[in-house]
C-alpha cells in the first residue's frame, strides 16, 4: 500500500492519470494481537508519505460513537470524526453497531454519519474498522456503503508460543523483572497449551500481560515475609510464581 501510494504520488507530479486508492481497511482478528497498534503505524505511515497532515490515531468503540437518545448519535458520531480528521479513526469491535438482532436504530445512525462523512472528507479521513473474523463479514456485508468502502482486510493471526515468550520477555524487561531459565522453559510449555487450538477468544499479548502481573503479584507475596530481599531477590521470577498465576487465572 506504501509502494501504491508513493507511485500514484509520484505519477500525479508528472502529470500522468492518478489512480484513487481506498485507504479505509477492515483489521479481524482476536483481541491482543496487535490491531491498534497497527493502526497506529498506519497512521504514521500515511503521515509521512504527505497523504494525513497529522497522523494521529483516534480509537472508539460503539460507546464513543452511540448516544442514548434519538438524534444524539449523530452529533456524537460527528464530534468523534472531528477529532479524528487528518488522521486515522480506529473502530474497535465495529460489528457492534450492527448487531445481528435487527431493530438498533441507533447503531445505524452512527454508520449513516460514518459513511457520509467518509465520502465528506475523503481527503483527510481514513477509517479503520476491527473485529472478530467472523462479526466482521457480517458487519461489511449488512451494508453496501461499507462493502464499497471497505476493500481492503487485513487478518491478524494469533500468536504462537515462541512469539508470546518472547512478549513476556519484553515486558519483564521493561519492568525491570528478570525471568530464570526455569521459569522460561516452564512459560513455554505454558504457553504451547494455551495456544494449541486456540480460537479467537484467546487474549494473545493481552492474556501474557494479565499472566505477567499476576506472576508480579505471587512473587510479591512470596517477598512479604522477607525483611531485606537483595536485588536479585526483588526482580527474579520464578515456577512457583508462574503455577500461583495459573492456578489464579485458571
């Protein structure tokens, strides 16, 4: 898409017929595998290739665009979009305007306004619309303005065992935590169960943060009874730590 638009770019400054590129994309996936922060990059992306003047990334979720009277949604739906102009609007769990039960008045109200305001201001919105796999078809296909406007998806896979030992790894790092070879071999075994057949109701990168915190709060209670734990002390990690988060997380 970077290449595309660079050279649609590049054609218009010599003169040649410019080919309108789609920049809205629908990202499906389960939850904790990096769709936001994609969206962020994206944004960035775009920015510096001169086609958002700010590249900002503002992120809501049916909350953030429905109101709980009639003729208030769209109002709130356009104070949303005005904050998100020259830059990208990122709709988190977007399926959720239009749920499969029909009569939600409101949920519609909402993609009315997106949709108009996407054709308004073509040259300085770009949105990004995420959700479950599945939810997502179902949400593009309940409405030819969003399949036409909407043709490009990006599918973000869960993550395998090596790649969230890895996340742990980073975000001990970054909390000054360190992780003994134990504990390692033990999170990998760990984490290979947990993502053999996991579906898209696995927390990915957002399950190895609540699994993290929880091993913080077992060695912080396995500290207590120290009077002056050293530093080695005070940032190990270890399996009695990891099988306490996992007798709490379930």
């Amino acid at each position: 898409l970077s290449n595309m638009v660079g050279l649609q770019q590049q054609r218009a400054a010599a003169g040649l017929q410019v080919v309108q590129v789609s920049l809205h994309s629908v990202f499906t996936g389960a939850p904790g595998t990096g769709k936001t922060t994609v969206a962020r990059l994206y944004a960035d992306m775009l920015r510096k290739l001169g086609v958002l003047q700010r590249g900002h990334l503002v992120e809501v979720d049916r909350a953030g665009l429905v109101a709980g009277y009639s003729g208030q949604t769209a109002i709130k739906t356009d104070e949303v979009i005005s904050r998100a102009l020259d830059g990208v609007l990122f709709i988190d769990e977007a399926y959720s305007l239009a749920p499969a039960k029909e009569g939600d008045s409101y949920g519609q109200e909402a993609i009315n306004t997106l949709l108009k305001r996407m054709e308004d201001y073509r040259n300085r919105l770009v949105v990004v619309v995420a959700g479950y796999t599945d939810e997502m078809e179902r949400f593009i296909g309940s409405n030819p303005g969003l399949a036409s406007r909407f043709n490009r998806t990006v599918f973000f896979p869960n993550y395998g065992a090596e790649e969230m030992l890895e996340i742990c790894r980073r975000i001990a790092r970054s909390n000054d935590y360190d992780i003994d070879e134990a504990l390692v071999d033990a999170l990998l075994l760990h984490l290979t169960q947990k993502s053999k057949g996991a579906g898209e109701d696995f927390g990915n990168a957002r399950y190895v943060r609540n699994l993290f915190e929880s091993m913080v709060l077992a060695h912080s209670n396995r500290l207590a009874t120290l009077e002056n734990p050293d530093r080695s002390q005070l940032t190990l990690l270890n399996t009695n730590d990891l099988n306490e988060a996992i007798r709490v997380l379930g």
